[in-house]
C-alpha cells in the first residue's frame, strides 16, 4: 500500500501537530486501469473492418465490411444467435445484408467494437 504523509497544522501554539495520510495507491490502481481500457479501445479500433484474422465478411452495397465472430457475439445478443443457433450465417464466411446503408453498418462496427463512434456527424 503506497501513503503519503502530510504533515501540518498550527492551534495558536503548536506547529506541525496535525498528520493527514492520504492513500495514493488507489489513485496509481484508477490511473493503471483508465490506461488499460484506453489501450484495449485502440487495440479494438484497429480491427474494424481489417481483413488480418477476420472471419467473416458482410457485404453491404456491394462492399465488405471484415468482422470478428467472438467479438461480435460477446457484444450483441442478435449476432450471438446468428452465429450459434444453426442459422445459415453460423455456417457462413460471408454475409450479404440488405436494407443498411455501407456507411451505417460500418458506424454500427464501431460502436460494436469500441463502445463509442469516433467523429459522428449524423447526415
């Protein structure tokens, strides 16, 4: 446990009578996981839509968008049973989809991925 002493204080007749002890090694514990998260929502960032280790492709307008299976699943209960319920996509590498725009499907990845959109500007 790291602390840090303060030593301090004057009554009128006695000085430095007063300690304050302030345990800093929480605050090094918040810093060090505030890093972490940070450092995991980069790594994340980097896979949206990167081919390297994908292991499906959903084809929007024509486009692929590359995807992770694991990821997708962990984050969103509608890919967990498209993947693992017997439907055709649990078989398939790659997902043609209609009705959403490319730019849209994309945006959703993001927020898949990272929790966050970074630089939305809704049109």
């Amino acid at each position: 446990m790291k602390q840090l002493f303060i030593f301090g204080g004057f009554d009128g007749c006695k000085w430095l009578n007063d300690i304050c002890i302030l345990d800093i090694g929480k605050l090094e514990e918040n810093e060090i996981n505030n890093e972490a998260v940070n450092s995991l929502i980069l790594n994340m960032r980097k896979i949206i839509n990167n081919p390297t280790f994908s292991d499906v492709v959903f084809m929007v307008e024509g486009k692929p968008i590359y995807a992770h299976k694991a990821i997708l699943s962990a984050q969103c209960e509608h890919f967990e049973a498209m993947f693992m319920n017997g439907m055709k996509e649990s078989t398939q590498s790659t997902i043609e989809v209609k009705d959403w725009s490319f730019s849209s499907y994309k945006l959703m990845m993001e927020y898949l991925y990272s929790g966050s959109i970074a630089n939305f500007n809704p049109q």
